[in-house]
C-alpha cells in the first residue's frame, strides 16, 4: 500500500498521466509476485463461526485499513465458506464443515480462498486444510451374512465375506477385523493389488448336519482412532445335507382346458414335486423344459410354488392346443418332469374381416342400375357360428350387396345416379358375425360419380342490366354476366357470345367468351343511344354441348357533356334590341331568354341569372323562366340604352353556361323609338331589296293596325256612353279573339290607351309575339320574338297564350 502512494504521488508530480498507469500496473505485479499462500488448519465438525485465523495479524495489515480497502474473502466455487469480519480481521468458517462431504473421494482436503483488497487492488490466496476426525464408525454392508455349506466340505475351503466401509482416512481408517472364538472357522485377512483388503473364512475341521445344522459366528471390524470405533456383523453359516433323494411329481401328465380370453396373471394349473431331503436337497425348483418358445411366451411358471399362469394373449386362431414339460430340481442337482396338455377353448374374439378384390372408383351418372361397383370377401377366423358373418349397407344408398360364391360379394347400383345431386359416395359396408356377442368391423368405400352432359348453362339472371356513362374511353368493362353449369369439367366449361340478329346493327358491346365481363368498345354518345338491349349465349364445352341465352340492357347515362343553346336571342347576333316605354311599373316584361339544353336530367334543368347590366337595380330575371322584368318603375333618370348580359347554366357538375346579350331602350313613343331605330339602322345597300320588302310591309301591318285600333277605339266609346260610364275600354281575353282572321299571330301589337285623357291617345309600342315555353321550337309559320306582352302573360301563363 506504501509503495502504491508512493507511485501515485511520484506520478502526480510529473504529470504524466500514462506514466501513472503504467507504474501502477507494475506496482500490483510487484504486489502479486512478492505475496505468499496463507495456509491454516481446522479440524472437521467444528461449530458454526469457529474461528480459522487472524487475517490482519498474518498479513500485518492495520485494522483500519481492512474497512477502507473494503477487505473480503471469496471462496473457491459457488458457495462460500467462511466470513471475514473486517472491524476484527478473524477469519471464520460460516457453516460446520464435513471433510466426508466435502472431500468424499479424497484422503485430504483443502479449501481454497483469496483475500480481495480495493484502493489499491490487491488478491491474497489461502488454503485450509480440514482435517479428518475419527466420526465414522466401520459399516457392513449387510448386518447379517449368510453361507450355505455342504456337510461334505473339505477342510481348507475359503468362503468369500463382505468387508466393512469407513469414511474416515488415515489411521482413523479401518485398521483390522476379528472373529470370534469357534472350533469350526478361522479368519484370514488379505490385501489386494490397489490396496483395498478383503475377508476369507477358512473351514479348519469337518461340518456334519446331524450333529449342529447351523452356525452363529460374530465378525467384528475396528478403525485405528483414538478412541477407535468398530462395527459389527452376523456371520450365519447353514450346514447343507448330501442329496440322495430325487423330486417326485404329483401327476406325470396335467390336462388343462382355458379359453382365449383368459386375462393375464391367471391361473391355469399348479404342478407340485416332493423331495424327502432337507434343506436345499429338499428345495424343489420348476422350470420349463422341451418347451417351444412361444409357450414359454404365454405361460408363466413360478420356480418356487410351480404355479403356471397366462402371462400373454392367448388366440385359439393361432394354436389350439399348447404342451409343455416342467422340470423340477432339487438343491443337489436331482430332477424329475411332468407333462401339461393345454386346451385352448374359441371365443367370439375376431370380428369379420372384409377384402376388397376390385373396386371400379369412378362410375358415370347414366350408368344403368346393377351396374357392377366393386367386388369383396369376407372371413371370421374364429369357428362355428362365431365364424359366420353377414353384410349390410349403412344408409339409404343407391347400392345393393348380392352375395355370390364362397363369401363374395358383389356391391352394385340399385337406382339411377344424379351426379349434380350427388357427386360421390361413402359406402359403408357392415359385416357382424353371429356369435353369442356379435362382433363386427366396416369398411368404406369411396365411389366417385363422372360427370355427363346433362344440364345446360343457367344464367344468374334473366335480364342482366348495366349503364355507362356517355363518353366512355373504348374498352371500357361495365359488368359481368354469370352462368353456371350444374355439371363438372369441361361439360361445365362455360363460354360466352354475342347473339347476332340478322338485319339489326351489331352494337358496339363485346362479351369475353371465357368469364362473361361486358366491355363498351367505343365511345358511346347519350343523344344518340341512350339505351340498347343485346341477346347473349352461353354454351357449355360437352358433347354436344349446351346452351342458354340471357339478355343485357345497357343504359347510357346522361354526362353534361352539352352547353345550354340560346333560341332567343340567337346567339349568332350581335345584341337583341327591346323597346321598354317610360312609364313601364315594376314587373314589366322585357323579353324572355329562351335556352335549351339537349342533355337529360339535372344536366338539362336550366337557371337564369342577370350576369351583368348597365342599371343592375332597374331588371331582373325568373330563374326558371328566363323573363326578364323590371325590378321597379322606370324613372326619366334612368338611361335611354340599357344592356343586359343574362347568364343561362346547368345543373351538371361541372356545370356549362352560356350568355345573352340583351339591349334595352327605352322609349317615350313608338314615333320616337321608330326614329331611334331608323337612325341607329345601318343604310341600306343599293342592291339589296330586302330592306325596301321590309319597310313595304312593315307600313301595310302599321296601317292595318291603326285601323283595327280606331274601329276598337268607336265600338269602345259607344259602349261607354250606352252604358253612361266613362271607363277605358277592355280587349277580349285573347288578342286571337279579336284579331281572329285579321292579322297573322306573327304581328299583333300591344295597345295602351291613357286613362282619364281627353283625347283618348294611344301610343304604338312594339309588336307582340307568342312566347313559347323553354325548349320548345315554334310552329310552322310561326316567328319567334324576344318579347311577351305582360298581359299575354298574365292570361296564357308563362310566355304563353
């Protein structure tokens, strides 16, 4: 420890940090090298904690450093042995050791352990020898020896004797033996080659068996301890008689009748000899003699008593009869034999055995009743009726048994066979014997049943119906059809076509032969086929083979694939003119947006927004309808031109729109809006005379209805002053009525009169035109117009009559 410091210290002050390693190392090198083996003793049997050595003393260490340096004592092995007090320095023995335990095939032991210091690491080594102490007394192995002599033993025989053990070692080991005093035995001590010694007694006069049957001798064993120990046995000696006397059987021959299913351990016979001498010329022994192996198997034979029991299965199908001879010997080599006759009786132990000869594992379903299926035997090894045997079918089976020749039987078909109802059978065949307790064993047989080509294709469905939606990519696949076959194999083998009728065009579908998925081969549009109907065939792969039809409906579905068409205004021109007088109120119809959409369903419902206007309070627009109104009142603020930008969308997703631009004016006459338009108007060509034909019968129509109106205008006032009221006059309920033949319905006008003027002015406003419903064209001879008359309106409903 003080060279230790000192390195560290030296190590310090040169701060070099490797250098101290590398001193240190050596200095536990120097440590271990220079240490020496502590070695003490301690006598086995001590008390527990008894004390071994001082271990701070022997070392010379200080008892203060024995806890700093967390001093402790590892034993050698698993279990530790003694404990090291570290505040007194004793070494102790944990447990009370046992040199015989601990060291049982050794003549010394010696315990090792090592002293371990920390700060600085150091490891000391100790041995304690345990030293043997006499605890151990010499043992026999059996506590009483026995020998048989004959009487007729010569002087100078040697009989072998067990010898003693002692655990102790050393002198504390077994040291001598001695008998006691006898005229008959002496006792002679032998030591052999590995040291080990061994006992001999030594016959030293004649023995007679009349004279003293038996002798009790004391052999005495004694170990070299202070005080020694010893042991003791009985040594038994049985003088044995001569024999002269022969064993003598009860019976020579012993008959015995057992049924085979005699349990094991029973009796079967019991065989006695007499022998007159005593002792072991007296001692009769059994034993089979001239018998065959598989008796010897079956049959047991007590050597004592001569009890012979079933000792193995005993089968009357394998022997019926078993003899065996048993010997019988006395002590003296003497011995005399006897016959045993065994009888085995049958029992009803075997059940019947069936054996297939040939068996036909596939037969076809049209196969005629009595067919033939298979062919088989059966046997009962055992005898009488226990032989006998019957069979059966288990179940209501399409099969019969008809017995024919030397238990054979023939398993045939008794019905007509549905392969589609059952494909194969299990036949159990029963066959029971007719003994008193029937046996009976099964067999099964597997039949197969091939199938034929008698059930056509049927289809899932009758009338398979799927869609596509319109603008389908080419080889699109929509569905599957399915049908199956109630046969197997290739009978069942379905393929699927087309069914082409002659005179109608092949539709663009294809049916994949092998699993019946529908394909669209081209695009398919819902305006022009919104749904066909095609007939398919489904042919089986017999022979011939089968077939079945089915017909697929396809639905095209409708894709908003179409924007709205504007009828009014067209949308080819440049802004539809509309004439609003000053005084229109609110509601006031000024034209009607008149859009169709060829799609169906929500793709075709149409809605109508104002998307754009130069006075967005003044108009707005039915969403259904498409009318465009006034809002409010027109004011003398508002503009005289007024465009509209009416937004016309589907319901599709995505919806699709269109725009119609509408132009607006608004007028305080029908003079001023005729001059408006007449110097808006662009000139005429020179070589146009369509506009001079337009004029022509725009001044015919105006003077007709200046002559309508005034005719009105008399018949009205007349009927005001016949009736004394001064009221407006009322048109009919149809401008058809009172034009009727007079104007074509392409030219009736609107007429508003001032009420309460004195002149009765009327203003000519515009031509009023029939408006038709959304989507529908007009009729023959028919113009259609941007504008519904408010009246017309009100009266034929919405933009109608």
């Amino acid at each position: 420890g003080w060279l230790f410091w000192r390195v560290m210290v030296c190590g310090r002050r040169s701060g070099d940090t490797k250098r101290q390693v590398i001193l240190f190392i050596l200095c536990i090198c120097v440590c271990q090298s220079g240490a020496e083996t502590l070695r003490y003793s301690l006598p086995e049997e001590m008390e527990r904690d008894s004390f071994v050595a001082n271990i701070a003393k022997d070392l010379g260490v200080p008892l203060s450093q024995l806890a700093a340096r967390k001093a402790r004592v590892v034993s050698q092995g698993n279990e530790q042995l003694f404990r090291l007090n570290q505040n007194t320095g004793i070494l102790t023995a944990r447990e009370s050791l046992d040199r015989e335990e601990i060291c049982p095939q050794s003549d010394t032991c010696t315990l090792v352990f090592k002293i371990f210091f920390e700060n600085p690491l150091q490891l000391i080594r100790g041995e304690v020898e345990v030293r043997d102490v006499n605890d151990n007394s010499p043992v026999f192995p059996e506590k009483e020896m026995v020998l048989k002599i004959l009487e007729t033993a010569s002087p100078g025989s040697r009989f072998h004797l067990e010898s003693a053990q002692d655990k102790d070692v050393g002198i504390n080991g077994l040291q001598n033996y001695s008998l006691e005093p006898n005229p008959h035995f002496s006792l002679a001590i032998g030591t052999a080659q590995d040291g080990v010694k061994y006992l001999e007694l030594v016959l030293q006069s004649q023995l007679d068996r009349e004279e003293q049957g038996e002798l009790n001798l004391l052999l005495t064993a004694t170990d070299g301890g202070s005080p020694p120990r010893s042991g003791t046995a009985q040594v038994r000696i049985v003088v044995l008689d001569a024999n002269d006397n022969i064993p003598v059987f009860e019976r020579e021959t012993y008959e015995v009748r057992l049924a085979e299913n005699s349990p094991l351990e029973q009796l079967v016979v019991r065989v006695a000899a007499s022998d007159p001498d005593e002792g072991s010329n007296g001692e009769v022994v059994y034993a089979f003699t001239q018998t065959p192996e598989r008796s010897r198997q079956l049959f047991q034979l007590n050597p004592t008593t001569g009890e012979i029991r079933v000792a193995g299965k005993l089968d009357f199908e394998e022997a019926k009869s078993h003899k065996m001879v048993v010997k019988a010997t006395d002590g003296g080599e003497l011995s005399a034999i006897c016959k045993v006759q065994m009888e085995i009786l049958d029992v009803n132990d075997n059940a019947p055995e069936i054996a297939l000869t040939s068996l036909t594992a596939s037969i076809a379903e049209d196969a005629p009743p009595r067919t033939v299926v298979a062919l088989f035997s059966v046997r009962d090894r055992d005898s009488g009726d226990n032989g006998r045997t019957e069979c059966s079918i288990d179940g209501d089976l399409p099969f019969s048994l008809t017995p024919t020749f030397d238990n054979y039987y023939e398993l045939r078909t008794s019905a007509a066979l549905d392969r589609e109802r059952t494909a194969e059978y299990n036949i159990t065949i029963t066959a029971t014997d007719w003994g008193t307790t029937r046996l009976s064993s099964q067999e099964s047989i597997f039949v197969q049943i091939s199938d034929v080509n008698d059930n056509p294709p049927e289809f899932t469905q009758e009338v398979y119906t799927m869609s596509v939606t319109e603008n389908n990519s080419p080889m699109l696949r929509i569905g599957s059809m399915k049908a199956t076959d109630a046969d197997t194999g290739k009978n069942a083998r379905v393929n699927y076509a087309l069914v082409r009728q002659e005179g109608k065009e092949q539709p663009e579908i294809s049916v994949n032969a092998e699993n019946g998925d529908v394909y669209i081969l081209r695009s398919l549009d819902y305006e022009k086929v919104r749904a066909f109907e095609v007939t398919v065939r489904a042919a089986d792969g017999g022979s011939p083979p089968l077939s079945a039809q089915a017909v697929l409906r396809v639905l095209v579905r409708d894709e908003n694939d179409n924007a709205p068409v504007l009828l009014h205004p067209p949308p080819d021109s440049s802004a539809a003119g509309e004439l609003v007088p000053r005084w229109a109120p609110s509601g006031y119809l000024v034209a009607k947006v008149v859009a169709v959409d060829v799609d169906a369903g929500q793709n075709a419902w149409l809605s109508y927004e104002l998307a754009k206007a130069t006075e967005p309070a003044l108009f707005r627009v039915g969403l259904h309808s498409g009318e465009v109104r006034t809002a409010r009142a027109v004011t003398e603020r508002d503009a005289a031109r007024q465009k509209l930008i009416v937004l016309v969308r589907d319901r599709g997703q995505p919806p699709r729109s269109a725009t119609a631009t509408l132009a607006v004016t608004l007028v305080d006459g029908f003079s001023e809006a005729h001059l408006r338009v007449s110097q808006e108007a662009p000139a005429a060509e020179p070589d146009g005379p369509l506009t001079l034909y337009l004029i022509a019968s725009l001044v015919c129509v105006s003077a007709l209805f200046l002559a309508t109106a005034v005719a009105a205008l008399v018949v009205k006032v007349r009927r005001g002053r016949r009736n004394e009221t001064e009221t407006l006059p009322t048109f009919p309920t149809s401008a058809t009525e009172s034009n009727a033949g007079s104007l074509p319905r392409s030219y009736i006008y609107d007429v508003c009169f001032a009420a309460g003027t004195v002149n009765s002015e009327f203003r000519f406003l515009r031509p009023l035109f029939p408006c038709f419903p959304a989507g529908l064209p007009p009729g023959p001879g028919e113009q259609r117009s941007s504008v519904c008359s408010q009246d017309a309106a009100t009266l034929g409903g919405e933009g109608g009559w």
